[in-house]
C-alpha cells in the first residue's frame, strides 16, 4: 500500500514560528518568577501575538492543503489498450505501474478476454484533517481483467498486479483498516474503459482514467 507524502516547506515553516511562540511565552513565564509581571507582559505578549499569528496563517495552510489533498491525484499507471487482430473480444494490453520511493515502475504486457479493460485498486481514504498534513490516500493498483460488451462472463482469470490484494481485503474483513480517526474507509475500487491510450489517476478517494494530455 503507497501512501504518498505531500508536506511543504510552508508549514514546515508555520510549525517553526509557533514555537518561537511557545518558546517566548515560556521564557516570559520564566521571567516573570525573577522580576515579576512586567517581564511577562514585554515578553510574554510579543509571543503570545507571534502564536496566534502562527496558528492563524498555519489554519490557512492547513485549509489550502486539504483542498489539494481533496482534488489532487496521483498518476498512477499507463494504459494501451488494442484489439487483437482478427480475434474477437481479446485486448492487448501495455501497462506500465509507475514506481515511488518504495517500489520501481513496471512495465508489463498482457492479453486480455474482452471488449473493454478493467483496472482495480485498493484505496484507504484518509480523513481530511490527515490530508491536510500532507497524506494522500492510500492505494494499490491490484487487478487487471477484462470486460465483455454484450454482458457475457469473459472465462479468463483476473490477473493480479503487485501480489495482489488478498492481504487488503483480509484486512478489510478483520477490521483493520477501520482505524479512527485516522481512516475514513477502506474499499476496492475500479476504472472501466474501452481500448485506446490513458493515464491512470488516484485521487482522495478514487482510481480514474483520462486521455494522456
């Protein structure tokens, strides 16, 4: 499971100031025990305004980065998709699964019983106030299978991407992933598409696919 890490300079910065904050109220206190109220007042006041604009502009940032972690995706793969020729309902499939810090890109071809291809992950959908810390949701992209259009069961066993997803979906059944407060759910979840070239995207709470740019 890749759990892609987003924290910025901004509130590494924000972070900072509040403790200069702290650090001023704590010595003013300190002050105040050897030469009374006045030190806490010249002191202490200077980092009490410093915390409440640190706080302030750090609830701003933490306002901006859920909205990125709300409409922000992943690329996550790459996906071409063709007919085989003179065969009817098999795909041809190049995909390639881009890689992070923790797994390298793969690069794999395979064939597919179908009219359309199906790629499935499994997502861990973080609550917003973690999002804003810089996480992304969690995702494995897991399955890769074929669809008919008429509606008819392809025979061909679903292919399995990254070892899998059995441990995900144990998980799931056991309960673990159902941790508060940091999770807010935990589900599988699959893009549909006819044969052509996309891009293949993990949001907060999705996988999607588009046309490359």
């Amino acid at each position: 499971m890749n759990f892609p890490v987003n924290f910025g300079f901004i509130q590494v910065g924000l972070i900072l100031l509040i403790l200069v904050g702290v650090a001023l109220l704590i010595s003013g206190l300190v002050l105040m025990r050897r030469v009374g109220l006045r030190a806490l007042i010249a002191r202490g006041a200077s980092g009490l305004v410093v915390l409440l604009v640190a706080v302030v502009l750090l609830w701003i940032a933490t306002l901006m980065q859920t909205y990125l972690g709300l409409t922000g995706e992943i690329k996550a793969a790459h996906v071409v998709a063709k007919p085989v020729p003179g065969q009817q309902h098999l795909l041809d499939i190049d995909l390639t699964l881009y890689g992070d810090d923790q797994h390298d890109e793969q690069r794999l071809t395979y064939q597919v019983e179908g009219d359309m291809w199906v790629l499935q992950a499994g997502l861990v959908e973080l609550e917003p106030w973690v999002n804003a810390l810089g996480f992304h949701s969690g995702y494995k992209i897991s399955r890769l299978y074929g669809q008919r259009l008429d509606g008819v069961a392809t025979k061909q066993n679903q292919i399995f991407l990254n070892d899998g997803d059995e441990d995900f979906f144990n998980d799931m059944r056991e309960g673990r992933w159902w941790t508060e407060p940091f999770v807010r759910s935990a589900y599988g979840n699959a893009v549909i598409a006819v044969p052509g070239e996309y891009d293949v995207f993990i949001s907060r709470d999705a996988i999607k696919t588009r046309a490359p740019a």
